[in-house]
C-alpha cells in the first residue's frame, strides 16, 4: 500500500509539473519541464510496477532531450521505436495493457508534426487514453485523473473548434 501512495505522490508532482508546462510560451522551458515531469514519472512508474510505461518514458525523455537540441530526426525516431518495440516486449509484464505505452509513443512520435490542430487535437486524446488505461491498471490514479481531464480538455477544444468553423 505505501508503494502505491509514494508513486502516486510521485505520478501527482509529474501531473502538476505538465499542466505547468502547458502554460509556458517558450519552447525550451516547456521541453525542460516535460523532460523534468517526464523523469518522475518514470520513477513513478517503477514504484508501480508499471516496467513498459517506465521504458517508454525513458525513451520520451531520450526523444525530449533530442527535439530540445533540435536533433530529433527521422533516424533518431526510428532508433527510439525500435528500442521502444524491443523493450517493451522484452519487459512487459502487462499483457496486452503493458503495449498501451508503447502503441501511445510509436504513434505520437510519428504523427506529432501534423500541422492541423484538430488532428493534433485528436492525436493527444487518442494517446492519453491509452495512458488512462494504463495508469488505471498500475493504480497511477493521480496521472489517470490529469490523463481524463487532459483527454476532455482536447475534446471539448476539438468541438470548440468545429463550431467556429461552421
């Protein structure tokens, strides 16, 4: 039980430090506080038990330090799923609910330079519902409740956006 409260103390400072860096303006501070919130989750995330979703977001942090140096390219996208498939079926302890993280980065990684906001949009809410999930299975309740509320964020702004248009 303790485990579970210390990881979810943990997931809660990560969840807080994101929220935050949704506010920054500058994209180097926001780069740095994701990879700092990114860091705690993956310590989060072993106190868990949750080994792929720590793996992953090693591997984030891997891919957040690169796009802060502007060194994220094709070949470094390739090398980060690659490892991401190889670990995390190596590691992964979950069944089929272990491959969320890995299904939410391989696809993130690749689609996050759609430059259509709805498409954006909808790429955030696909992703962090499969971090729902995730995190709802490891009894990371405090990143599955900023995972819901980030998931309705974007949907609320999708429709928002929609409405404009028409």
């Amino acid at each position: 039980m303790i485990s579970i409260i210390i990881g979810n103390i943990i997931a809660l400072i990560a969840s807080i430090l994101m929220v935050y860096s949704g506010m920054l303006k500058q994209k180097k501070k926001i780069l740095y506080f994701q990879t700092v919130q990114i860091g705690l989750s993956v310590i989060s995330n072993i106190i868990l038990g949750g080994i792929t979703g720590a793996i992953i977001n090693a591997l984030s942090l891997i891919r957040n330090i690169l796009c802060y140096k502007d060194k994220l390219g094709i070949k470094e996208k390739i090398v980060i799923t690659i490892l991401a498939i190889i670990l995390t079926l190596k590691f992964n302890n979950l069944r089929y609910i272990g491959l969320l993280p890995l299904i939410s980065t391989v696809t993130y990684i690749w689609l996050m330079n759609i430059k259509d906001v709805k498409k954006f949009k909808f790429l955030i809410a696909f992703t962090m519902l499969m971090w729902f999930i995730y995190d709802i299975v490891i009894k990371s309740y405090t990143s599955a409740i900023f995972d819901f509320m980030n998931i309705v964020a974007n949907i609320v702004t999708l429709f928002q956006i929609k409405s404009v248009k028409n």
